[in-house]
C-alpha cells in the first residue's frame, strides 16, 4: 500500500514547521513546496541556533550556513555552503537546482547568485549567537585548536513524497558551533548529507558531518531501499555496518543520526545516541513526535509521550 503523500525531518523544533507542511499537503500543493515550508520555518526562527537565522558562528564569530536541495525524479540537486547573509538557504539550494552546471555553489558565490535572483538577503548574526559564542570563546582560552563545541549542532532535514510518488530531500544547518572558517560538512554534499531517487525513497543525516561523510550515508541509505529493504531496515543496517567500520579502524565517531522515507511512504531512522527525536506526517496522520533510540546499538522507534516531552531539553 503506498501512501498519498508523506514527510519526515529530524529533531523536535521541526514540528511546527512540519504542521505547515502538513497543511500545505492537504490543500493540494506539492511535496517541493511542503519540504521548503518546512524547512523555512527553522530557517527564520531564532529559536533554533543551528539552523538559518541565529545560527550559531564559526570560531571567527561568523555565521556560516549550507544548504542542499534533490530531486528524486531527474536527480536534479542544488546546494551552497559557507554562506553567510542569504535568508533562506535552503531556497536558493533548491533554485539551483534546475541547473545542470553550477548548481553547487559556495560563499561569495553563492551570495553574489542569491542577491542577483532575488532572494532575501538578511545579516544572520544575531546578538543572542553572539553571547553564545563569546561565552564559548571565553571557555576555550589557552590552547585552542579549532575544536568545535560538541553539542552545539543539529540540522534540520526533510524528505518528502508526494501524490505522484515523487520524492524531494532538503537540508538547511549552520554547522558545528566554533568549526573552522570555510568548513563544510556533510549537509551540502550530496549523498551524504540528503539523497533522493523517486524509483526508490530518500535520506538523510545529522550529526558530525565529517563522520557522516567517512560512509556517504545516504546514498547507501536509498541503495538499500531499492535493493528491497524497508527505510527502518535500510537505515539501520547502514548505520550499524558504517559504525563497525569505524570501530575497526580504531576510530570513535561523534553522534549520528538518520531517517529515510521510502517512495511508499513507509519511513524509517536510526541513531548512534541514546535519543533522537523525528517527525513524521502523511495523509492519515497529523504530524507527530517521534523517538528514535539506541541501547547498545539496538534501535527502537516509538511515538514521543508526553513524559519524554516533559524531560527533553534539546532542539
Ligand atoms: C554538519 N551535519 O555540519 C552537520 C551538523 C549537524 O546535527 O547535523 N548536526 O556537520
């Protein structure tokens, strides 16, 4: 049974812009505009200091942004990274994306392409990521190596299905809090941080990117799919087998997390943390909370309570 329409994202403070998606689905729009409603609203809240405004800065106390966009239909992608005062990112990675040369851009470039097409173009830095960071900076005194604060980070992922069974991906993050000027991770990079392909399903990552990237997850993620698996088994096995890997070679990872949605519309996610909230909508269900944890490498997913939603402290 495939459903009509159906979203995933990852953490908690995509539930609101996920409702709007939800709304949006039901009035007939489209799965690329619901993705990019969704992705906006962390965008332009300045709650949310990982994503789009209020981002929190590089160790030079300057915003840096990525964003990255596909179309699982033609396999059409647009991404920028290191930006730094282009509102909406995640707009400009999917405008890109109809262009078959030069759909990857970056910093000045970037920039230069947003503003002349249009798009918003706003200071990102706000003061409340600048006390952030001059606390952080006060921490980190004597030795400091670009050692980016560990829990500052979290990126707002989408994938999306529509009537059609097409499938969209999207990913908008300001990157790790203090990483290095010029430093991209992997939410830009397709088929690691987002990939998509309509024949098959979608995904995505969060987390470490450069630990991401050392496995090219999501595109193994959707391989997994089409070669039969579900989104919950594929993004599991994926996981695991990348996390072995790691171990063999002698090296720690930092946290991990994916979801993927199968062309179906049945989803799936798995983590290396102890918790990792998600949400997901389709025509039967609102949008809803979800938990994805790991107990020694055993994945469980259940629908968010109001106790875990009492306790959890994150984005
Ligand atoms: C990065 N993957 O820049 C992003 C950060 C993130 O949860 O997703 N954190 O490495």
């Amino acid at each position: 049974m495939s459903a009509k329409y159906a979203m995933i994202s990852t953490w908690k403070m995509s539930l609101a812009g996920m409702r709007k998606a939800k709304r949006l689905m039901e009035s007939g729009g489209s799965a690329r505009d619901a993705l990019a409603a969704a992705i906006t609203d962390v965008e332009d809240d300045p709650a949310f200091h990982s994503v789009g405004y209020s981002g929190l800065p590089n160790a030079r106390g300057e915003v840096e942004l990525d964003a990255g966009f596909m179309n699982g239909r033609d396999l059409s992608f647009g991404a920028v990274s290191g930006v730094k005062n282009i509102q909406n990112p995640i707009l400009v990675a999917r405008e890109l994306s109809g262009l078959a040369r030069s759909c990857f851009l970056t910093a000045a470039g970037a920039e230069s392409y947003a503003a002349a097409h249009g798009f918003a173009m706003r200071n990102m830095l706000t003061e409340d990521a600048l006390a952030a960071y001059r606390r952080e900076m006060a921490k980190q005194t004597a030795v400091r190596e670009a050692d980016p604060a560990a829990d500052a980070h979290d990126t707002v992922c989408v994938v999306a299905q529509d009537t059609d069974a097409e499938l969209y991906a999207g990913v908008s993050t300001s990157g790790l809090f203090m990483k290095h000027p010029g430093r991209v991770g992997d939410s830009p990079v397709i088929g690691s941080g987002f990939y998509c392909d309509s024949t098959a399903g979608g995904a995505a990552a969060t987390g470490f990117g450069e630990d991401v990237m050392r496995g090219c997850l999501s595109v193994r993620i959707v391989g997994r799919i089409a070669a039969g698996r579900s989104p919950q088994e594929a993004c599991e096995e994926v996981l695991e087998a990348h996390l072995a890997r790691l171990a063999d070679a002698g090296y720690t990872p930092g946290n991990i997390s994916v979801i993927a949605l199968g062309r179906d519309g049945r989803f799936g996610a798995a983590t290396n943390r102890a918790e990792f909230p998600f949400v997901v909508f389709d025509e039967a269900r609102e949008a809803t909370l979800m938990v994805c944890r790991s107990d020694g490498g055993r994945i469980r997913v259940e629908e968010a309570d109001a106790a875990w939603l009492e306790s959890y402290k994150g984005d």
